[in-house]
C-alpha cells in the first residue's frame, strides 16, 4: 500500500459489511412464528437462509428472478424453524442500515473529486437498497454482481467498476471487508484497503480512508510523521 496516492480518481466501496449493515434479523422476526422456540434454532435457521441467499444472490437478475430466490429463502427458513414463514414475514425481518462513518467519509472522499462506485454481491435491488439507507446519491455508479453477470472475486466486476468510473486501474483503489474484495481488485490491479472493523486490516473505519487517499501521504503513512 505503500505508493504515492496523487493520481487517484476513484474510489470503490463494498455494501455489506463495508457501508451497509444487517440487523439481525432473528431478533427483527414476528415473536409469533418464533415462540416457544430456542433463541439458538432461530439464529441457525436465519443463518442457514442468509447462507443460500449469499450463494445465489448473482443470480437474482430480475425482478422475477429476485422474488424466486426471496421463496426459496422463505421456504428454507420455514424448514429450520418448523414453521411456515411467508415470503412478506420474511422480508419484514430483513432491514440494513448505513454504518455511521459511510455518509460523512463518502461525502469527504468525493470532495477530494473521487469517483464512488459501489461494487458488491448482491441481487438486482442494491440500488433500492442504497436508496433506503440514504448512500444512493452519494454513489456516481453501483455494480451488483446480479447485474454485471460476475461476482467477487471474479475481476471482470470490478474491470466494470472501472469502465463506469472512466479510470485505469492504478488509478482507483477499492475498499472492502472480506478476502474476495482483496482477491478480486488485485486481480485487475486495483490497490485494495481491507477494512476489519475489529482491527487487523488496513483500516479500523471509513473514517480513516480519505486522510489515506490524500494526494500529499502515501496510503499507509502515518499522518503524524
């Protein structure tokens, strides 16, 4: 991470995990579908489901696609819990938020004149997503592997960020929270910042990536010094 920042025209952001968060949605469930049930089971039975819809989120294309796979997610999780869960009771336990430091780190980033693109594996509804925590607008361009017909770590959606953020790879960095955000940037070139909000990455918070990206630091420099 050690190279000269100046020259930098875009910076690509992760959703989940990165900018937006899931509220545990076995706390959000109707206590009616749930009661009498092991806390355990419930938490097990929403993992089992959020699990097959990460697996097979790229293919939710479409609107129809999407409420395909939103059935499939709702029947997985009525055979965990033993008990029927409609596709509406579902959703009404699905709610993201925006991670506090995203708003006021993207509006810092793009008065550097940075370029945000959004990239993440996600179904075709990420932009109503964004729109609903309020990080649409501060985003120039959104690629959802649903509709860019790859999926992290695959390069060729992040070789799709590039082309909508009109820049060349050296000139973009990418800042994410797992391993295939790592992978699949530097595959094509792109400078990556790992965000571990429990530390070990690059950065603790988005608070810290504009300073980062500063055309007078190199990423990584110690600002003190």
């Amino acid at each position: 991470m050690g190279t000269g920042s100046s020259g930098y025209r875009a910076c690509m952001l992760d959703a989940l995990g990165t900018t937006v968060r899931l509220l545990p949605p076995w706390e959000r469930i109707d206590p009616a579908l749930v009661s009498g049930m092991p806390p355990a089971r419930v938490r097990e039975a929403f993992r089992a489901e959020m699990a097959h819809y990460a697996a097979h989120a790229h293919e939710a294309v479409d609107a129809g696609h999407l409420a395909a796979l939103r059935w499939e997610c709702a029947e997985l999780l009525s055979d965990g819990l033993g008990r029927a869960v409609s596709v509406e009771q579902l959703m009404d336990s699905i709610v993201f938020e925006a991670y506090p430091d995203a708003a006021p780190a993207m509006d810092e980033l793009r008065s550097m004149g940075l370029r945000l693109v959004c990239v993440s594996n996600w179904d075709c509804d990420l932009p109503a997503v964004l729109e609903r925590v309020g990080l649409a607008g501060r985003f120039d361009a959104v690629v959802a592997s649903a509709t860019a017909g790859a999926r992290k770590p695959d390069p060729a959606i992040f070789r799709r960020a590039l082309a909508l953020a009109g820049c060349a790879a050296g000139e973009a960095v990418h800042v994410g929270d797992s391993r295939e955000d790592v992978e699949g940037a530097e595959a094509v070139g792109i400078r990556v910042l790992r965000l571990a909000r429990d530390g070990g990455g690059d950065v603790g918070s988005l608070a810290e990536v504009p300073a980062l990206l500063r055309p007078s630091r190199p990423i990584g420099q110690d600002p003190q010094r």
